[in-house]
C-alpha cells in the first residue's frame, strides 16, 4: 500500500508513479481552508484555534491575578465585561472558581494538548518521515472538526446563566456530579463533560493516525532508528493519548451516570443545604480519582514530550552538533512514556491512600527523574562546544531546558509522599507544574513555531520582536512562579478566593500583588509575538532558499510552499540519520545524501 | 500492492487495517479501566450479589455464530463470491442486532427480578454490569451499522480492492467485540 493509495482512497483504480506536483490546483475555498484533509493545513487550523484558546485561558489569569493581587480594590471596567459576575468591580467568588477551572482546562487540553501535539504532529509527521499525508487524511480532518466542536461547546459554557464548571479542572465528584452543589455543577458542568467528551474523540482520532503513519508510512530507508527526534517525541505522545484518554473517557461515562441517572458510582452519604440528605450510596469519590489520574498523569507527558522533541532537534540544528546520545534519547523517551502509567497515585498522596501503595508509587515516581535527567544531559552536552546560532527558536529551546530543570527538581520534592503531606495543595504544587508543565512546553511551542514558521508560511517571523517576547517571558516567567515556591512552603493553599483575611498568608499581600503585575505584563508581551505571527504570515521577510537553517530532515528537501503530496515527484530516499551535522568537517550533510566512500562510520 | 515502487518501502499492514488495530488498544483500555473499577468498588461496602441472566448466556452463543459468519462474508469476498458475501454479511448483521436484543431483554429480566439498574434505588454492582455492557452494545451497534452500509453498497456498487481490505478492517473489528464480550461475560461470572 503506498502513500498515494491513502491520498487517492476514493479514486479507485490508481498506479502510484505519477507525478503530484501539479494536481490539487482546482481547489475551492472550502476544501482548501476549512474542510482541507491536508495535513499543513490541518496543523495550521488546531495551531490558530490553540492560539485563540491561549489568549482566552491567559486573559482569564490575568482577571483571577487581579483578585489575588488587589483583593481590596475594585475594578468597575470588570463589572463592564463580566457583568453580574463581577459586581462592583470585585470579581465575585463563583466567577473566580469559574475563572480557575476554564483556565486549567482550556490551557492543559486546549492549548498544550491540542494546540501542541495537534499542530506539530500533523506539521511534521508526514513531512519528516517523508509520507505524502498522515494514514487516514479524513479522520484527521474529523479530529480537528471534533475539537473545533469542543472548543464551541466549551465557550458557549462561559455564557450559560449559571456559568462555566467551577469545581476544578480536575472535575471531581461531588461538584461535577451534583447539579445541585454549585452553580458552575449546573448546565456549566453539562457543557464542561459535553466538550470534553468531543475532545476525547478528537484526541482519539488523531493519536490513531499519527501512531499508524508512524509506524507505517516512511519513506524508503527511513528505519526507525533514523527518524528525527521530534517524530519518536510525537509517537510516544499519541502512544500515551490512546492509551489513556479512552480511560478518562470511562470515568466521565460514569459520572455522567451519576449526574444524570441516580446512580451511585463516586457519591455516597451526601447532604445539601437545602436539599437535604440524597439517596445515593455506596460510592466513593476516589475512584473517580484514580480514573482521571490515570489519564491525568500520562496528559501531563502527553504536554511535555512534543515540546522535548522539538527541542532535541532545535538545539541540534542551532548548536551545528548532532544530538547527544540519540539512543539514550529514544530510551528515556520509552522509559518515561512507561512510567507514566504507573505512578498516577502520586496526585493522591493524602486522600488515605494505603502507605504502603504510596511507597511504592514515591519510588516510581522518583524514578522519573533517571530518564529526565539523562534528556537534561543531553541537551547541556549537546550545547557543549556548539556552534550555537541563537535563533528566536533556539532562545526558546534553551529557556524550555531552564525551565524543566527548575521545575523538575521541584517534582523530586512532591514526589515523596511524606513532605506532600505539608505541600499537598499549595502553591509550591502551583509553581512546580506551571514551571515545568506550563511554561516549559508553552515554551517548546514557541521554540517549534519560530523554527518552522518558515516551512509553515514561506516567511520568517520578525527577530527583534520574537527576541522581545522571549526576555520578557523568560523572566516575567520566573518572576511569577519563583516566589509561589515561598509561599507553598509556608503552607498557603492553592484556589483561595482571598487570602487577605488569613492571618497567616497576610504577609504574602505584596508578593500577590508582584505575581499579579508581572503576570499581567507578560501577558501583554504575548500580544508582540500574536502581532508577529500574523503580521509575517502575510508581509513577513521571504523564506528565498529550501533550506533556511541548513537542516538535515526531510522537511527542508520540499518546495519553500509545498502543496498537498510534499513532494513534486518521487519522494526523496534517506541514507543516514538526521543529525550529521559538522562530521567529518562537514557543516551539515541532509538525510537524503547517500553515505560517501570515505566517510566515517560513526555517528 | 506489495510491488516494490522506488522511493517507497512496501507496506507489511495496510495503514488503516493498523489504525484499527491502534483504535482496538484504545477500546481495551476504556474497558480495562472500567472492569477495574468494578473490582475496586465490588471489595467496598454494600455489593449486590445476583445471578447473570439467563439472556446472556444465549446472547454469548448469538455472537460467537456471527463471528463465524464475519469469517466466512470476509473469504466470500477475497475469492470474488459476491453473492455468498451478501448472504453472510445479512445473517451476521441479523445476529448483530439478536444479540443486541439479547441483551436488552437480559436488562429486562434483571429489572423484573426488582434489581435496579439506575436511579435512586440501584446498586454499584448493577449499574456496572449496566454501564459496561450498555458501553458494549454501543460499540456491536458500531459494527452492524458498518455491516449495514457494506451491505448497500454491495448491491450498489462494483468490488474494488479497497472495498476488500475494509471489509477485512470490519472483520477485524467484529471479531474483537466478539472476544470483549466473552471477556465481559467471564469477568462477570467469575469476579461479579
């Protein structure tokens, strides 16, 4: 079965030697840019709807930073957008623990899952491993349609009367499953598990055909041990979507079925003010946690290796070096794809989890930290003695290696289960998965879209902008996160509405106040890199060459603005792994040279 | 379409017969959570004790048949035998929908013996017998679906090679809804 049978599936009769350079030319304006099953255009579509999403979510923390940081002032331009959710121009509690919840959400699913993975996977798949398209075009034209449905779905949440799901992004019952026991469990919760349940099939559809084209549609000599690294991040990623989000998907049938038809799988023993005592019995909320942890900590690698690979080959790319221990790389990337599985009970340390079941899951948790710091290792030894072209992508390539180390030891600390008895739900817990989660891969995202935008859109972004936005963002980063550290030491909960009126979190008024300004600069300076974005896709300097950054991988060996098919003609055959760069005194030798007779063996 | 064209490495597995079997994975771990949490609820407080119905039991007869009849609709139609690929294809989407029958009048007979299933009454143990064979049938309602359509375009349409290789993705499919039934059906017995 060759790429052109999946490309020409419904055409029939067909012989797969022809030449594509000059066929999808008589396309409309609906197959091309809405119901387009080219991959380029399918990546680009979850790229800007992510994007959409990430202005959302951010502007959203913006609004809940200045609860935090100005509980005692009010603000009447907030009672101008939110309404009656913000009376006065003081947000009111239920708008903050809507605020919250949306943010977590729409960050973790929307715009690091889907705006992430979903846009580089189908970017570079196909394009790195030399396919014509992913295995089925069509489904991966539904798993962008399916997430668009989620994203409507989900927005239209933050208009019903009630407002958005309140209770966490990690929906745990009894809030999710009783309409009765807030006002966001209402129809916010509906849509909430409507829009998630679209996003699961998204997900779905997507992880099959990525993990298919993988495995199954290389070009002639790609073997797996010469893909580049971003693709082996990509395939342990979907590995991880299919095989834990149909889980998560179990757990939400069930609370569905608790919300909605009396049964009693995660609730029992429950009184509502003004209900009174309810019937249902027998069930225990913690299942539901161990159901959506099991996903729950696999989405957080799911987040995480797309941004790890992308920066494998960046810091190559940039550094003139190839990559430091490419095998140990694709090990640890197995490793940690493996252990996600198994240590999801970390995020129930204190729900009464039997001490002995905790050990065991300190140890495997900590084991996490073998494979990340072999990655860390080699991306620094990979630095060593580079050549390094500082590059708006390589900044960020390098500012995500900072952040996974800074946030990563923290993940040593709340990974045992004594000291998370005191750490359990503060914001040391706040400042680590946001460093080393949230802004690590945010920043594995810019780092991929400065470096492919060229292939993307024929044009280069504008650097001063992009050397702007990273500075600020790099530091405004640290900044808002560092002293959260402080603050979770010194116990203070995550998701209070005012801490204010604590005697023992006063103290932290003007850090609050600090976290909340920078917060809200940094924001800002995202909209240089949005205004760069757009402003380059049409008047952005020309890409003149095939191959900008003199790269190795495939990608680089298409036309500057590819067509649907990649490649006008045959595609290109690969004689060697991907990262020769400066061998044998060569700057840079592409995959689809064949192996000269005096070179050296090595690699 | 294992001749070797340069530039291309011959495929072993057609990549959308790969993706079902990738989407199979992803069907087992839904159903692997599920049982799960029906074994770590079934050792807490207050599980029902009761007797599967009777209904199932045949209904596990009605599938395995119609696995044998998926079988025989996918050699019918590698060998080009149109008309004993439409017989098979009929008889194994009649047993589809027996078995969904089955099943239903097996929810029947529980609620007949007062076991309730949902609502206020219910118990966890039938509410997961419930959920995770309602879960089931939707997924053999998926596959009689597919079997339905197959069916009109066999009376419609000419044969192609592509239509073979998805009526073996189907079969792959229905054979696999055959075994996570009888997978579910001896997790019941021996663990419910």
């Amino acid at each position: 079965m060759s790429n052109e049978a999946v490309l020409h599936a419904h055409s029939g009769a067909h012989d797969g030697h022809e030449d594509h350079s000059h066929e999808h030319h008589h396309q409309s304006f609906i197959s091309k840019y809405v119901f387009s099953q080219d991959h380029k255009m399918i990546a680009k579509q979850f790229l800007i709807t992510g994007m959409v999403w990430a202005v959302l979510g951010g502007f959203m923390s913006v609004l809940f930073r200045l609860q935090l940081g100005y509980p005692d002032s009010s603000f009447p331009w907030l009672e101008t957008i939110l309404g009656k959710w913000a009376k006065g121009g003081h947000i009111t509690p239920e708008a903050y623990y809507a605020l919250v919840t949306t943010h977590g959400t729409v960050l973790v699913f929307f715009v690091l899952t889907a705006g992430l993975s979903g846009t580089f996977a189908n970017f570079l798949i196909p394009l790195q491993i030399g396919a014509r398209d992913m295995a089925s075009p069509f489904m991966n034209m539904l798993s962008y349609w399916f997430f668009f449905a989620a994203s409507i779905v989900m927005l239209s949440s933050i208009f019903v009367e009630t407002g958005p799901f309140s209770g966490g992004w990690t929906a745990y019952p009894p809030l999710s499953a009783l309409g009765d026991a807030s006002p966001g469990s209402k129809s916010g919760m509906d849509l909430w598990i409507v829009s998630m349940a679209l996003f699961v099939v998204s997900s779905l559809l997507g992880g099959l055909n990525y993990i298919a084209t993988v495995l199954n549609m290389r070009t002639k000599g790609m073997s797996m041990t010469r893909l580049p690294l971003t693709i082996w991040a990509l395939f342990f990623t979907a590995v991880l979507g299919v095989l834990s989000f149909p889980v998560l998907l179990s757990g939400f049938i069930l609370l569905i079925f608790d919300r909605n038809f009396g049964t009693s799988f995660y609730l029992s023993d429950i009184f509502i003010n003004g209900v009174g005592a309810l019937p249902n019995e027998g069930g225990s909320a913690i299942l539901f946690q161990h159901l959506f942890w099991f996903l729950g900590h696999p989405e957080v690698y799911i987040i995480l290796l797309p941004a790890m690979g992308m920066v494998s080959e960046i810091l190559s790319v940039n550094s003139r070096k190839p990559i430091f221990g490419y095998m140990a790389m694709i090990g640890s990337l197995f490793a940690i794809a493996i252990l996600a599985f198994l240590v999801w009970a970390h995020h129930m340390f204190v729900t009464g989890l039997n001490p002995l079941l905790g050990s065991v899951f300190v140890l495997l948790t900590l084991l996490i930290a073998v494979p990340s710091a072999i990655k860390v290792f080699n991306w620094l030894t990979t630095l060593w003695r580079g050549n390094i072209r500082f590059t708006p992508g390589m900044l960020f390539a390098i500012g995500f290696v900072s952040l996974f180390i800074s946030g990563g030891l923290t993940g040593i600390w709340l990974g045992n289960s004594a000291l998370d008895i005191h750490l359990h739900d503060t914001y040391f817990v706040v400042a680590h998965f946001h460093i080393v989660m949230g802004v690590a891969s945010m920043f594995g995202m810019f780092a991929g879209i400065y470096h492919w935008f060229p292939k993307m859109y024929g044009r280069f972004l504008n650097n001063t902008l992009a050397y702007v936005h990273f500075w600020v963002t790099i530091a405004g980063a640290y900044m808002i996160f560092w002293p959260m550290h402080y603050e979770g030491l010194a116990g203070m909960p995550r998701r209070y509405y005012d801490y204010s009126i604590w005697e023992s979190f006063k103290q932290f008024q003007d850090l609050n106040q600090f976290i909340s300004l920078v917060a809200m600069i940094v924001f800002a300076v995202q909209f240089l890199f949005l205004f760069n974005f757009f402003y380059s896709i049409f008047r952005g300097r020309k890409v003149t060459t095939q191959n900008p950054w003199d790269a190795n991988t495939l990608e680089w060996t298409t036309p500057i603005n590819p067509g649907h098919g990649n490649w006008p003609g045959e595609i290109p055959e690969v004689h060697r792994w991907p990262y020769d760069y400066g061998k044998d005194g060569v700057d840079f030798i592409p995959q689809t040279t064949p192996v000269g007779a005096d070179e050296s063996v090595e690699h | 379409m294992t001749t070797t064209v340069p530039g291309r490495v011959p495929q072993k597995i057609h990549p959308h017969k790969f993706i079902m079997w990738v989407a199979i994975g992803g069907i087992v771990m839904m159903f692997a959570g599920l049982t799960s949490a029906y074994i770590v609820k079934k050792n807490q407080s207050s599980w029902l004790q009761f007797d599967l119905p009777i209904e199932f039991f045949y209904s596990t007869a009605v599938i395995v048949l119609s696995s044998i009849t998926m079988f025989l609709s996918v050699r019918a139609i590698r060998a080009g035998k149109m008309n004993q690929y439409k017989t098979m294809i009929t008889v194994t989407a009649v047993l589809g929908f027996a078995f969904l029958l089955l099943q239903y009048l097996g929810f029947k007979d529980l609620q007949a013996k007062n076991i309730a299933m949902v609502g206020a009454r219910s118990n966890s143990a039938a509410s997961f017998l419930f959920v995770i064979t309602f879960l089931h049938m939707i997924h053999v309602l998926g596959g009689v679906t597919a079997l339905i359509v197959f069916w009109v375009k066999a009376k419609s349409k000419k044969i192609t090679e592509n239509s073979v290789v998805s009526v073996e993705i189907l079969g792959t499919y229905w054979h696999f809804v055959d075994l996570l039934w009888i997978y579910l059906f001896l997790f019941y017995n021996w663990i419910g």
